[in-house]
C-alpha cells in the first residue's frame, strides 16, 4: 500500500530509558520519514543500541512516547511492530555449521515469513549471495557473514531496517559491498534507521543524521550541520605572501574578516563564498599577486561530531 506522504516511520516524544541509577538516554524527540536513511551517531555508552533495542521493543521505555511503523509503541504492539520491522545487530548471530540457505530457513520458520521460499531466494538476491547459498556459513568471511545477516532482516520485507554498526569490522571493500547493498534498498523505499561509528559512512549514505551523547545533541543533513556550526571560509594559496593583506581583502563584497594561513595562505570569513571568490579573485589580481588556488573550506560530519562531542567533555565536572 502507498504511505500517506507526510507520515512518519519513526517518532519520539521525550523518551528515556534507565537501568537503576543509569541514564542509558535522555528526552529523545526526533521523527524518521518513510524512504529515509538516518544515521545514529555517537561515542560508546552514547544510548545508540539500547535506542535501537527500545524502538525494536527489546527493551520499554522507562518515560515518554513513540510510534515505530506508525504503531504507538506499547507493549501490547509488540508483536505487529515487530512484523513490520528488523533489526540486524552488530553481531551476525548465525548459526556457524549451517549453510547460508538453511540459516534462512531457520529463521524464515521462527519469523512465521509467508512463503518463505520465495522469501529467501528475494532475500538472496538482493544481497547478491544466491551463489554461496549452499556454502557454510562458518566458512565465510566476516562481510559475507554481514551480508547473510542482512539478508535474514530482510525475510520479513520490513518497513523500517535497523542495522547496528552494519560495518564494524569489515576491511573497506567489504564495507563498501555494505553501502552498496544499503543504497539499494534506499531505492527500493526501505526506512533505515543506521547506527555507526563510521563518521564518512555517515555521510555518504544519510539523508539525515542525529548526534547522540545520552541526550540529542543535533539532528539534521550534514551540510546544515556544518552551517550550523562552523563559519564559512575561503582557502587563498599563494606563491607569495602579500606586502599588505589588509588592503586586498578590507571591504570585499561578502567578506567578513581575514586571518593568515601560514607562509603564503589566508583563510577570509565570507557571508556568501559564490559572491565573495570572484571579487576576491579580481583583488588579488589587481595586487599583483601568484594566485595558486581560492577554494571555500569544507569541514566534514567528523569535524561536527567532534566539535559537538567535545563541548560535552568540557561541560561534564
């Protein structure tokens, strides 16, 4: 069936979860849109599996509210969130001495999947191990193992995928057989909710990513958090530093203040970096001076976690 535009595959309002004395997290509030790929960010001890293991109904929420699959999460939904979702842990869990095909077996008979051979050989193939389905999963590295789990998650054809830590461990070809396979299904409109360490990964596969330190530290596209936080510059290489910068630089249009950079560089403040290169361009040539390169600063989703992750070190006593 089409999903109402507009609806959301995830919600939260102030949710919180505690074991004891511990705040695993904190006044969550955040929504996922249906065909999204959200990146869960965060140190460890951050709250990001114990999130995902409450929003998979593993875990209850010790105060607030959400809807995963467009069911409000209760104990009673329990079962039907659970037909509607997967969760494929960091950890593959498979069971080592059996083959690919009658892992899937095993695990399409517990999930009670409708047609279940049909099931495995989509599963398979949308994972590209059709091939391996008779090889042992004991005998596969660690990426093809990955790629087992994923296919088991995606028995059930969920709406809204999990995936922990999906390439913890893997070499980067193999990781990046693991991006590929998640694009893949962003195409085929799955919602996926992805936790990792991964801060490029991140980047390269996120619509949207949220920062997690126990509480929400900031949610949103990874170039409105670099806007967010971070001015924005231009890099000027020269051959040559100039006699006198402040002349070349004072009073450009969209230029907002100016530093050194080294021997022969300058990194210039600029309201707007597409209206400020060109006249910073004709300045400099009208000085005299060897221009090398002018190209805006591009700070990554690892410079804003960081800056974010920081500032949480130095606020703590």
């Amino acid at each position: 069936t089409a999903t109402p535009q507009g609806a959301r595959a995830l919600a939260t309002e102030h949710l919180s979860k505690r074991f004891g004395d511990r705040l695993a997290f904190d006044d969550l509030t955040f929504d996922v849109g249906y065909g999204e790929v959200f990146g869960f960010l965060g140190p460890n001890g951050a709250g990001k599996t114990t999130t995902v293991r409450t929003l998979g109904t593993l875990l209850t929420p010790t105060s607030g509210t959400a809807s995963v699959a467009g069911i409000a999460l209760r104990p009673e939904n329990g079962v039907e969130i659970r037909r509607r979702i997967a969760i494929m842990p960091e950890s593959p869990g498979l069971y080592l001495q059996l083959s690919v095909l009658d892992n899937l077996r095993c695990f399409a008979d517990l999930y009670e999947v409708a047609a279940p051979a049909e099931a495995i050989d989509r599963a398979l193939q949308a994972v590209h191990l059709a091939d391996r389905a008779g090889d042992a999963c004991g005998a596969l590295s660690k990426g093809l193992r990955q790629r087992v789990a994923l296919a088991r998650a995606l028995l059930g054809e969920p709406e809204v995928l999990f995936l922990d830590e999906p390439t913890s461990g893997l070499d980067p070809v193999a990781a990046r057989d693991v991006h590929t396979l998640i694009d893949d299904l962003r195409r085929q409109g799955v919602t996926i909710f992805l936790t990792t360490h991964r801060l490029g990964e991140a980047e390269r596969l996120c619509d949207r990513v949220a920062i997690l330190d126990t509480v929400l530290r900031t949610i949103g596209t990874p170039a409105d958090l670099r806007d967010r936080l971070f001015a924005r510059t231009l890099q000027v290489r020269l051959v040559a530093p100039l006699p006198d910068p402040g002349a070349v630089f004072t009073g450009l249009p969209a230029v907002t203040g100016w530093q050194p950079d080294g021997a022969a560089g300058y990194v210039l403040a600029v309201a707007d970096p597409d209206a400020a290169a060109p006249a910073v361009t004709r300045s400099l040539v009208r000085a005299g001076a060897a221009v090398l390169s002018i190209a805006e600063a591009r700070h990554s989703l690892e410079d804003v976690y960081l800056e974010l992750i920081d500032e949480d070190a130095q606020a703590r006593p």
